[in-house]
C-alpha cells in the first residue's frame, strides 16, 4: 500500500476522464524528492478551479501517469481582483508574481505608464513568459490555489482598460485609507487595482483614473516599492472579503 501526499500540489494541463499525465518535472520531485511508490495518492490541480484525489499508477520516459479517483471543484474567488503593476525591473516583477497568487489575485497586467523605464524584459514578454508562468504555477501550488493567476500581455494605459470594474482603487501615498473606501454592507463583484512604477504615476494618468471614477487609497505613511505596495493592497482587499 502506497502512502498519501499530503504536503504538496501537483499540476497537470494534461487531463481525460479518467488519468492524469504528470510532466518529467513533476514527476522527478514524486519519485526521486519524495520517493512515492505505486498505489500512493496525491492532490493534481488545473490550474482552472478543480482539484483531482489521484493514484500514481505507472512511470515513463515523458513523466508518470496517474489515475483519478476523486475530482472536486475549488469555489472560485471573490471578489474578481485584477491588479495592474505600474513596469517595475524584472527581478522586482518577478517577486510580484510570487507573492500575488496566493492572494487570489485573478490577473496580472505589466501597465506601461508614461514613468516607465524602457525596460528590456517587455519588448521581449513572449520569450520571458515561460519563466513568469513557472513561478505563478509554483506559487499557486504552495498555497493550494486551484484557480491559477492569469498573466496578461503589457499593455498601455488607454480608458477602455478600466472599464469592467465595479471599484477601481489606485495606490498613492495621498490618497485615503482603504477601510473608508470599500462599500459597506456590499461587495463589488470586480475589482481593478492600479499600482505605479518606482516613479509613480503622472498627474495626467491620475487624472484619467479619477474620470473613471478611481479612488485613491493609502497603503501607509511610506512610500512603498511596486511589488510590496501589490501584495499589501491585495492581501487587505483578499482578508477583507474572505
């Protein structure tokens, strides 16, 4: 009789009615990390709300292959928070990426705002992707989040990006405290969050969010750098609605 992985998440895209493929890395941290042995059982996510109960059944050259014997499905955050970061350097985003998924952040937009520095990792997004979406799987996975952050492509700040959201909240340090700004007795169904670069956001943008009714909120009485400033704001916004 094999033994149940409790401690870790494992993720798959490779799914049917019935097995699940585990990719070669997946399946090396099984076997050579924890050493599990046929007939163990452990938890596989899609990284799209479901969580599977699985039996290892066998391995091979590509991975290993298990079966499913239980499929749940995770309920899906709410309230809907997208967070859009003002270009940081790319070790700072990169941080970013590990420390929002388990906040239940849905998405994440790079923001080209005009006190952007031209930097190198956005005009090549395509080729840094897969490394971006590792550390988004991997940070999901420690936190169990069966519901996987989306990674959109930089994007430039135009009126129509704003659009979909019941709150739109944008970090800066005169703003007022996020408790006097989230409705009372009500929940916003999407939530947009705005976060500047290290320069922050120009008067001409702060403008242009506050004509889509934006709220400017304070994080502190510091000026707090990009990534930290998107992971106190989520984390508020995640404990408040919990």
């Amino acid at each position: 009789m094999g033994k149940t992985i409790t401690e870790f998440l494992f993720f798959s895209d490779r799914i049917s009615a019935q097995s699940i493929e585990l990719d070669l890395e997946e399946t090396r941290h099984l076997t050579d990390v924890l050493r599990i042995i046929p007939k163990s059982r452990l938890s596989v996510t899609d990284g799209k709300g479901s969580l599977f109960l699985c039996e290892f059944t066998v391995r091979h050259k590509k991975g290993c292959t298990l079966t499913i014997l239980e499929q749940k499905k995770q309920p899906q955050n709410y309230p809907h928070l997208d967070l859009f970061l003002g270009v940081p350097q790319r070790d700072a985003f990169e941080m970013a990426l590990t420390l929002l998924p388990p906040l239940s952040v849905a998405k994440i937009v790079p923001l080209l705002s005009q006190h952007c520095q031209k930097i190198k990792w956005t005009t090549q997004f395509d080729k840094y992707y897969p490394r971006f979406y590792r550390k988004i799987v991997s940070a999901a996975k420690q936190s169990w989040n069966c519901w996987f952050t989306e990674l959109a492509q930089p994007a430039p700040i135009v009126e129509d990006l704003f659009n979909e959201y019941d709150l739109l909240l944008v970090a800066d340090v005169q703003g007022q405290s996020l408790d006097s700004l989230l409705p009372k007795g009500q929940s916003p169904e999407r939530i947009g969050c705005l976060i500047g670069p290290p320069e922050g956001f120009s008067s001409e943008e702060i403008i242009l969010f506050q004509s889509k009714a934006a709220r400017l909120v304070k994080l502190g009485g510091k000026r707090l750098r990009t990534e930290l400033a998107a992971t106190v704001l989520a984390g508020t916004i995640t404990q408040t609605y919990l």
